[in-house]
C-alpha cells in the first residue's frame, strides 16, 4: 500500500449552514486537516474528492460492499464523462483518467471514513464533534457497518459532549443529521442545563426545522415525568416514601415534613418552568441527607434518624431509580418529529 | 394549453381583462399554473431588467422557432409565478386599479416576485399600497409568522418591520413555546432574532444612562422620598432599567404597575408610603411618557437584523 500526497487545498463550501459550521469548529479544534494524508489504495479505479479538495483514490468494490448507496450507483451504467448518483455529485468529473466523486465531507472526515473501510488501522476521533461528523457520513451514505463501529468506539471511550455549548450544539447537529440516538442522547444532557437563549448561545443556528420546538416538547415532557413521579413521593400510604410516616415533629399526617418540604420544592420550581435545569435524579440523595441532617440538628428526631439508619440508603435508590424511570418512560418519538425543513 | 382565468381579486372586471388580455399586447406571460397574460411588453421591460433580459432571450435571434400563443402567435414568455400573483403584480405594472392579495402571505410572495424581478419602482408601489392597509399587514399577533415568511422570503424591509413588533413579546424559550411561537420560527431565524433582541437592549441600556441623567427622567419628580443617586425616583429608575433587559415592558400599564408598587401603601409597608409620586399630575406623566416614548423609538430605529442573515429559503 502506498501513501501518495495528491492534495490540493481550496477554500470549501459547505452544502449547509450546519455542515459548514460543524466544520469550521473541527478546523478550529484541529491542525491536522491539511497534514492528512490520504490513503491512496493501488489499482484504485474511483477517487473520492473531498470538500476541501484532498483526492482519495480508493476500489469502488469496497465502497459498494460498505454501502448499498454506492453499490446502486457503481452498478448504474457508467456515463462517459463522470458518476452521478444524484444532484450533489452531479458536477463530478475525472481524476487522472479516474472518475471523481465529491463530496460534501472535508478531508478529515473523509480520510476517518476511508480508513473504516479497508483493513488498515482505523481512525476514530477523540472529539465528540469529529466523531459525530463521521457518525453522520457514514448514515448519509447508508454504512452501516461503518456507523456501528464508530457508534460502539464511541460508547466504549465513554466520548459525549461535555460542555453546555457542546451538548446543545451536537442536539443540533444530530437533528438536523436524521441521526435519532444521538439527538436522544444529546436531548437527555441538555435537560442538565437551562434552555435559555443564553446558555444555547449561537448553537442555536444550526437548529434546523422543528428541533428547538421539539427539544421544548421532550423537556416538558420529562419535566412533567419528574413532576408527577415527586408527586408520588409524597404519598405516605405508599412505597417507599411510607417509611416517613410517623415523625413526631410533624403534625399533619403526612411523611417527615422536612423531606415533604424538599419534594415539595422541587415540584413547585419545576411546576414554575420548564426552561431551568432540570431535577438530576443522582443529586436527590445529598440533598436528601443535608435536609435530614439540618432536620435532625434542629429538633434532634430519634424517628427520622432511625428510618434512615434503617432505610435510608434503601430509600434513596429507590428515589433515584423511580426518577430515572420517569425520564427514561419518556417517549421520544412523541417529542421529535425528525428531521424536516420550515 | 392555457386555462381560463378566475381570480378572487377585488378588482373591477374591466381592470382585470385589461391586465389578461391588453389592447396593444405583443407577448404573453404564462404563470406556472397556465394562466396567460397577454400584455405590452413595454411595461414589462420598462419595470424589470430581469424580465426584459428573458424578454429579449425570448426574441433572439430572430428566425428560431419561438413558442407562440397557438391563437395571437404572440411570443410566450414562461414565468414560473402562479397566476394569481402574476395578475397582482402587472395591476402594479400597467396603469389599472392595484390590486394587493387579500392575504399576507400571498403579499409577501408579491413583495419577493417584484423583488425577485429587481422591479424596485413596482417594489416601491406595492410597499406604498401594503402600508395603508388596514388593518396594516404586520401585527403584533402576526409578527413572528410574518418575520419567519419574509426572512425566507429575503424581504429585509418587512422582516425588520416584524422584527421590530416582536419587541412586544418577552423574548425567552418558555413564553415563546407557551405562545406557540417554536411552532413558527427555526432555529436560526430565532437565533437570528435572539441577536437582534440583544443589540436593541444594548442600545436601550445606553440611551436610558443618558435620558436619566439628562433627559425628561431626571426632572420627573425631585420629592419622591426614594431617589436614586442621579436624583431619579428609584421605582422609576428600576423600570426603566427593566425595559432595557425586557423591552416587552416597555407600555404604559407596566408603567403604572411600577408606580401604583411605589406610590400605594401595602399592607406590610405602610411607612413607605410616597406622597408625592402618588399625586404626580397627568401632564407630568404624559410628558414624561412621551419622552421615554423618543428614546425608545430612537433605540430601535438605530438596530435592524444583520444584513448576512443566512436565512432566504427559497
């Protein structure tokens, strides 16, 4: 196998605004893209050109075997002067007697691509972002295969993105990608963070179609899960908040009146808005103990200090377990309706 | 084939056969729906350089076969508008009674067609025609809707006129959702309107800094027993600061809730009770009012989106 530098570079023109965002911040977050060196595959008989102009001379066989999109368009009878499968590789033309097919993909993503097609040694980004976009490329074109090994590297590095700006950026992305599980995915972080316009920030222009309406739509949707599985909590009659029920220093029957007072809380703040961050299940059991602590410091109740030396840790996985459910049994295919232009 | 033409136009019968099948016509405009308008090229090329290019394509060279009305043997230029808009827009070309759709989206669609066509003299006609409509075209219940088609439609006029009355909507992702509006906005022409939002809360901040330190606010009312420390009654100074972070305040209803908190006695502040801005005379708040009413206009009038919004969908 021989590695060859054919590269020209040219300023690209991304097909969309989000394409052309996502990789700008790739080039940003990255030198490598003009250091890639393509594989160039011996007795290649086609040549990927990629949006920044790098040529990758690679087998149709193998992209046809990868790909069910490639393998119609390779079995069409050929035209004399390029390939075409449709509109956007319509302007294709010919690489050194070699027929060109470009894409909408910079190079890096490209060059990702190739590398999960043949049997050398594979590159997966470290970068959610990066990753994602290659995600994406290998759904454009129908690669499966492809797509579940860089879906199960990703899951197996534990890749997600980190920041505010990150999460509701790749919401977009995904969305506007067709690519649902992360879109979930990604749906299900943003609910740790406000949805305000300021903490979406100018990730918000690359939400295409309905996919701020629709994250809206899961929110209160979770939001109302959470709402209604607190609400149950308070029930003292039934599991596991039963326990609570005979605390001295409280008058009413009812359980403990400090942890009623902390549920109560939280349904009211989340009655209030949808917009704030949502309740995290895993932080219900510290808040849980300080209420039980500060309830314990002040009127010293032998009652709530042995259910909790008794339930307590029991209790609270049960509290986090039942608010997980309730995020969990919210059902996104009520929420999104998928990719779709205004 | 061409179809007889209906429209559901408001004008007189006589206009509209003028307009479909002109006395002195020597070429005929056919819509995408087929319908065919049969008109003095002179008007069309005096108009719009873009129609007369295709007019004058249309005649060259002179000896090729050149589509024809089967009836007329007029030349058939083929426009890819619908009849409907086509007939509004030569009412505005050729001198007969004008004729604006009778919905918005269909003048919007006008407004692109003319735009479309670089008919800027038409395109001026039918904006002087949109603006004594009444009720006007642009609403406050109709601004987002109106914004999103003229973004799309890349009509900068209209969407900063409707940009502009969404300043009376609190702008923030939970009114919006419970108003409806994600039903109508993408995300960029939200993110797009979010910015503009923005800029005119940071024209609002500076002009307020100097109307209250310069201007009517700061002779309003020196004996509240609450002023600020440029002299300004601090209910005041806070509404006003408030309509700088949400402009949607800007009426005169939050106005007097501002006041009427002050000025009235609760229940739990009995001693904070001010006199003086509760008797404030009507001329001093109407005075005041106006005013304000300058400074506010003068803020949003100096902010329009950005020209490089990447927004025309069609």
């Amino acid at each position: 196998m021989s590695l060859l530098f054919d590269m020209t570079h040219s300023q690209a023109e991304a097909d969309l605004l989000i394409e052309g965002e996502m990789q700008s911040r790739q080039s940003r977050s990255s030198d490598l893209t003009p250091n890639i060196l393509p594989p160039q595959m011996q007795n290649a008989d086609v040549v990927l050109v990629s949006s920044d102009d790098v040529h990758f001379r690679v087998h149709k066989s193998i992209l046809s075997m990868s790909s069910p999109l490639f393998q119609d368009m390779f079995s069409l009878p050929q035209s004399t002067d390029s390939e075409s499968i449709d509109n956007e590789f319509a302007d294709s033309e010919f690489v050194d007697g070699l027929p060109a097919v470009p894409f909408s993909e910079n190079a890096e993503v490209l060059h990702n691509l190739v590398t999960l097609l043949y049997p050398i040694p594979s590159v997966i980004p470290g970068d959610y972002d990066k990753a994602l976009a290659l995600v994406a490329a290998s759904h454009k074109y129908d690669m499966t295969t492809v797509q579940s090994s860089v879906r199960a590297e990703m899951k197996s590095r534990d890749l997600r993105p980190l920041t505010s700006a990150a999460i509701f950026r790749a919401y977009g992305f995904a969305s506007a990608k067709g690519l649902t599980q992360e879109m979930e995915s990604a749906a299900r972080l943003t609910l740790d963070f406000p949805m305000t316009f300021e903490s979406m920030g100018d990730e918000l222009a690359t939400f295409g179609g309905w996919a701020l309406r629709d994250l809206a739509r899961y929110r209160k949707r979770c939001r109302d899960g959470l709402v209604s599985c607190l609400e149950s909590l308070l029930n003292h009659r039934l599991p596991p908040s039963d326990i609570w029920a005979g605390c001295h220093n409280t008058t009413f029957a009812t359980i403990a009146w400090w942890l009623h007072t902390l549920l109560s809380d939280h349904i009211r703040k989340l009655r209030g808005t949808f917009t704030h961050s949502l309740l995290k299940p895993s932080s219900m059991r510290a808040e849980y103990l300080a209420a039980l602590q500060s309830h314990v410091n002040q009127v010293g109740c032998t009652f709530c200090s042995k259910v909790h030396i008794m339930h307590g840790e029991a209790f609270c996985e049960e509290v986090e377990k039942n608010l997980l459910k309730a995020l969990d049994g919210v059902s996104t295919a009520t929420s999104f309706s998928g990719p779709e232009e205004i | 084939m061409s179809r007889s033409t209906t429209f559901s136009s408001e004008e007189s019968p006589s206009d509209e056969s003028h307009v479909l099948n002109h006395s002195h016509a020597d070429i005929v405009l056919r819509s995408r729906d087929l319908h065919e308008f049969k008109v003095p090229k002179v008007y069309i090329i005096d108009s719009s350089p873009v129609l007369a290019e295709l007019i004058r394509s249309h005649s060259q060279p002179p000896n090729t076969a050149i589509p024809t009305n089967s009836v007329t043997l007029l030349p058939v230029v083929s426009l890819t508008d619908s009849g409907a808009i086509l007939i509004s827009l030569l009412s505005f070309i050729i001198p007969v009674s004008p004729n604006l759709p009778s919905t918005t989206e269909e003048c919007l669609e006008l407004l692109w067609t003319a735009q479309k066509y670089e008919m800027d003299i038409v395109l001026t006609r039918i904006r002087d025609h949109v603006a004594r409509e009444n009720p006007p075209m642009i609403r406050e219940e109709n601004a987002f809707y109106v914004y999103s088609l003229a973004q799309q439609y890349g009509l900068r006029r209209e969407a900063n006129q409707a940009a502009r009355l969404t300043l009376k909507v609190r702008m923030s992702i939970g009114d919006l959702e419970a108003a409806g509006k994600l039903d109508i906005l993408s995300g960029a022409l939200l993110h797009e309107l979010w910015r503009y939002h923005q800029r005119v809360r940071e024209y609002l901040a500076g002009d307020f800094t100097a109307f209250m330190t310069l201007g009517a606010g700061a002779r309003i009312n020196f004996r509240c027993i609450k002023l600020s420390s440029s002299d300004v009654p601090t209910w005041l100074n806070d509404y006003i600061n408030s309509i700088a972070v949400n402009p949607s305040l800007f009426n005169l209803s939050e106005f007097h809730m501002a006041l009427t908190r002050h000025a009235v006695p609760t229940a739990c502040h009995l001693s904070r009770t001010c006199q003086s801005c509760a008797v404030m005379s009507c001329n001093t708040i109407d005075t005041f009012w106006k005013a304000l009413s300058d400074v506010v206009q003068h803020s949003i009038e100096n902010v329009s989106l950005n020209s490089g919004c990447p927004c025309y969908l069609i």
